[in-house]
C-alpha cells in the first residue's frame, strides 16, 4: 500500500462523515495499515517508560484510539509518526503516575530485567532515551525518529520536514548530536556513530502477536459516536485488557550505567587529509538495502517492520565520498554528517569495501577495510574543527581493526598532545618507536621520516617538562634518522636550546653555528632561489635564538639574509645590533663588520668575500 498516513487517515476520515459503518472493508483497512506502520514504534516507546509488557499493550491501544477519535482534528502538515511519539510519551505518563501505587513491583523489576538483557550501551542509553528525545525541539525529534526508529532515507525525512536531503541530513546530525550530549552530561558517553548504531537497532521492536488486529478493530469502533448496542457490547469486550484482567504494579527504575569514553587527538602535518585517499574496490558488489533495526524474537502478526525505502538512500561508500568533498571544499559541518551516516551504516555490515591510503597503491600494499578510511577521514574531520577528544575516540576505534597503522598512531598521539594527555601521547610515541610491526606501508614518505618526526614530537613533550636531556636524545635520534632537521631545520633550534639550557654550551654553539651556515650559503649564493628564502631565513634566526640573539656571529647572518631577502632596513638594524656586541677580543672584526653595513645601507647584498 503506497498511500501516505494522511491519505490512510483521510479514507478512514470519509467514512465517519458519511454516516457508513466504520467496519467496512476500505475503513478497516486503512486504519489497519496505520496501525501496522506504527505500532512497533509506539509499542517501543510505551515498554522503554513503564517496563511491563501488558502495559505497554495498554499504552498502545490508547495511544491508536486517541487518533481515532481525534483524526478528523488532526492539521494538514502533521508527520503522523512524531504525532504518536507524543501522544505515547503522556499517555504512558499517565500510566505511571496512575499504578505507581500499586504493589508487586519486584514482578515488574523482573520484567524489566528481561528488556534490559541487550548490550551494554544500550543497557545505559534505554532509561534516558525518551527524556532525551522529548528534550529535542519539534523538529529535531521528528527527523530522529523518522531517520533512526522508523529508517527513512533522508530523501523521505527531507519530505516529511518540508526541505532537501542535504538540509535533513544536516539537520538529522545536529539532532543526534545534541542527544549525544544529552547522555554524555549524565555519566553515559558514547560516539555519535555509535549512538545512531545502538537506536537503530535497539529503539524499535516488535509489539506482541495480535495486539494490531486488536487495536485496528477497538480503535476503528471506538473513532465513531453513534453505534449500535451490538456494537457497544463488542467495543466493551476488546476494551477490557490486561489492566483490568490482572492487578499489577509498576515501579519505574532508571539504571544509569557509564558508556565508554574514549580519547583523542591531531598534528596537522603528521598526515596528508584523508580527503585525497583513493578507493580501491574488493571486486563485489554492493548491496542497497536499508539498515532496519533489530526485530524482537516475536513478530506480530499481520505486521512487519517499517516500510522498505521507495527509493534507496544514498550507500555508504556515496556517502564517505560526498563527506570527502565536503571536507576538501572545508564544509566541516556536511562532511561530518555524511560520514557519520557513512560509518552508521558499514558499522552494521552494510556496503563495505576495501581501501588503501596509497594512490595507485601496489598489490604489496595492505589493503585496509572501509570501517578505517571512514573513522580516519572522520577523526580528520574532528580534527579540524578542534574537536580532538572525538578525534581521537574514531582514532581508538580504528585502531581496533588497524592496531599496527602508522598514521591512526601518530595522529592519535598528536591529539591527546592538544587535549594536554601528555602522558598518554608519550606512551603512543613510545609504541611506534619501540614496535617493529608498525605498519608505514601506506605513506608516502620513508620511514625513516616518519620515525624521526616521531623522535621530535617526543621530544617536544619532554622539552616542555624540562627534561632536557631527555629531549635531546631524541632530538639526537631524530637527526640521525632525518639530517634535514625538519621544516627550517628547527630539530637543531630544539637540540640547542636544550643544551644551552642545560649549560652544554658547546655542544649549543655547535648547533646555532650549523644553522647560522647553511642560512649563510643561500645569502652569499649567486644562484639564490626564492623558494629557500623562507627556509634561510628560519634558519637565521633559529641559530640567532639559541643565544637569545647575544651573538655577533648569528645576528650577522642574520643580517645577511635578509639583505638578500630585499629586507634592507633589518638587515642594517642585525648589523648595527652585531657590532654593539663585539667584545675587546675581536676589535679587528669592526672594520669589515662596518663594510657590510655599509653595503646594506646602499641596498646591496652581501656576495661572496
């Protein structure tokens, strides 16, 4: 049946105004297809509230005979499925409040424990579940339930809210999001993806075995105001349920557990952005089907889970790729949205594939599984928008099927380095150096870069202790490894100013020389690019440092290249400064020193001598 709710409920609607009998075949049958599209979310929602089965049953027979009783009131825009959500959620309020006096209540805390034997997450989120969603605006809740309870694709959520799929998408994220953090501020913390993984599958489940061939029937008799006696005496015998079969209590337990909380982080230059990986296909095709949630052991009759998407959202490599788009273009918000969509689904088995980091890559080269190319380019994402501690949660997750993967490591030490976990970022740095097996197959660069940048980052944290010994060991091996010295050589700037600091002044004058150098070879060069100005420049200035610009030598080096950058008016200031400095000792050095200056002041460089 392909007829919209509000279409079902206007057929249904046309028999009351005529006056016929609502049991009529096209009535019955348009109100029983509602009930069969959303009695397991309404039956759902009722059991997570009041944890008792015949309750539950209670709740919804109410809940579909309100929309009986109320269909003709109903506006012209109402999206049926948020309509009963809020009707099921007073209704089993009322429920409550009205057998919380009764007794037994160790019956229900059995049955509750029943429900509750799912997964851990789910056994935290389940008793907040409601009360997060009824703490969403309108809007918000209706796009969850349609996106996740019911599994729309977004093209159906875009129409149902009245906008695009890429405004549903953003808005179904944002949704999801402030749920996170709904449970998060109650001691349950849990990923975005993995919020949207345990709802799906968990939030929805199927109602009792012929409680919708009760329901359609009560509620259709009960939608009408003048009835025969006949008539009355069967609305009567439906009505009596177990409430008024069985006394029963009821005790609402809400068991807060703590979710699982992860931690993470990012060095923007410890790896290229995963928006310029490429996907290498396994060979097999991929299935379009829709992510359904996990259906209880009963299944009712006559009914079946929400209806099959018309047509089919967008899969879950479609959405990894769009996400990496939008990441390139910075459009952080829609990446983020399009690969958490992307991860929801291939969390489930649904559209993976395989994938290597490397362009072209080899048939040498590991191949990954598409769960790493998303949680990467997500913790990428992250990462960007300086959220750091969920960067390094996708990093920890990858890392589960990954463990050995070079850049997940490096990137994830780099983010508990901008959360302050520096202990933490030692001991990531500490397993990549100290592993073997550490996987470096898929970068481009050699490995023995990427280790010396490991060495240097490690450093860094013991540098900012002020262990310095400590750091310029691994300065030391960092140099070993990589001669360069990193971006302006700042590895030697490093090196020496621990050494200076720990009264190694000869060791740090060997340091700020070497630097001063090879910043002078590009001054006096005849051929001089451009393009090793900046690089000549740092150098300059990091050798100068050292001696926190107290040394003739180095400010005139510094002077010098810059002369030969263009910079006349601070090449002349670093050579008047140079020559403030000279000691007794080196007095014979003042004439040249003032020809130097003398050229800059003219607006010459220095040449070869």
């Amino acid at each position: 049946m392909s007829d919209t709710d509000l279409e079902l409920l206007a057929r249904y609607i046309r028999q009351h105004s005529s006056r016929r009998n609502p049991m009529e075949a096209d009535a019955q049958d348009a109100f029983a297809e509602i009930v069969r599209r959303h009695l397991d979310l309404v039956y759902s929602a009722a059991l997570r509230q009041i944890r008792s089965p015949q309750l539950a049953e209670e709740v919804a027979q109410s809940v579909f005979t309100d929309l009986a009783h109320n269909a003709n009131r109903l506006a012209p825009d109402t999206v049926l499925t948020a309509w009963l959500y809020q009707v099921t959620r007073r209704t089993a309020i009322d429920v409550v409040r009205r057998e919380s006096r009764r007794q037994l209540r160790e019956q229900i805390a059995t049955e509750m424990n029943v429900i509750n034997a799912t997964s851990d997450d789910w056994a935290h989120i389940e008793p907040l579940l409601d009360e997060a969603m009824h703490a969403l605006d309108d809007t918000d809740r209706t796009a969850v339930l349609l996106r996740y309870f019911e599994n729309k694709s977004l093209r159906e959520v875009g129409q149902a809210l009245g906008t695009s799929d890429d405004a549903a998408q953003k808005r179904v994220s944002r949704a999801v999001e402030r749920l996170r953090e709904f449970f998060a501020k109650r001691g349950v913390t849990i990923g975005a993806s993995g919020l949207v993984v345990v709802i799906s599958a968990n939030a929805v489940q199927a109602a009792p075995v012929g409680l919708a061939a009760t329901i359609s029937t009560a509620a259709a008799l009960a939608g009408i105001t003048v009835v025969t006696s006949a008539t009355a005496t069967a609305v009567k015998a439906i009505a009596m349920t177990t409430l008024h079969k069985a006394i029963i209590g009821t005790a609402v337990i809400v068991a807060v557990g703590l979710g699982i909380y992860f931690h993470k982080s990012r060095q923007p230059s410890a790896t290229p952005s995963a928006a310029a990986i490429p996907i290498v296909d396994n060979g097999t095709t991929e299935t379009l089907r829709a992510a359904t949630p996990e259906a209880a052991p009963i299944q009712l009759a006559g009914s079946t889970t929400s209806a099959v998407d018309t047509q089919p959202s967008l899969t879950a490599r479609e959405l990894y790729e769009r996400g990496l788009v939008h990441e390139r273009e910075k459009r952080y918000d829609e990446a983020l949205a399009d690969l958490t969509e992307s991860l929801a689904l291939l969390e489930q088995g649904i559209g993976r594939w395989q994938w290597s980091p490397t362009p072209g890559a080899p048939p040498k080269v590991h191949l990954f599984d598409s769960l790493v190319a998303a949680y990467f380019s997500r913790s990428s994402v992250f990462s960007h928008k300086k959220d750091y501690a969920s960067a390094v949660a996708d990093l920890t997750r990858l890392l589960e099927f990954e463990p050995k993967y070079y850049s997940a490591r490096g990137n994830r030490a780099n983010y508990f380095r901008y959360l302050g976990q520096v202990d933490a970022a030692i001991a990531e740095y500490s397993a990549i150096l100290e592993d073997p097996d550490i996987d470096f197959s898929s970068n481009s660069e050699l490995k023995e870069k990427l280790l010396a940048r490991t060495y240097e980052y490690r450093g860094e944290i013991y540098h900012d202790r002020k262990d310095y010994d400590q750091a310029a060991a691994d300065y030391t091996e960092s140099l070993r490894l990589d001669p360069s010295g990193g971006s302006g050589m700042i590895v030697y700037w490093r090196r020496g100013l621990c050494y200076r600091a720990s009264q190694q002044i000869d060791q740090a004058l060997e340091d700020a020389n070497h630097l001063s150098q090879w910043a002078l070879q590009w001054a006096i060069a005849d051929d001089s690019k451009d393009s090793g100005r900046d690089r000549a420049l740092t150098a300059a200035r990091f050798g100068s440092e050292i001696f926190s610009h107290q040394q003739p030598y180095q400010l005139e080096v510094l002077a010098a290249v810059k002369a030969k950058a263009g910079d006349f008016t601070q090449a002349v200031r670093e050579q008047e400064r140079a020559m403030k400095l000279l000691a007794p000792a080196t007095e014979d050095q003042r004439p040249a020193m003032q020809a130097r200056l003398d050229l800059y002041k003219a607006g010459k460089p220095l040449g070869r001598e």
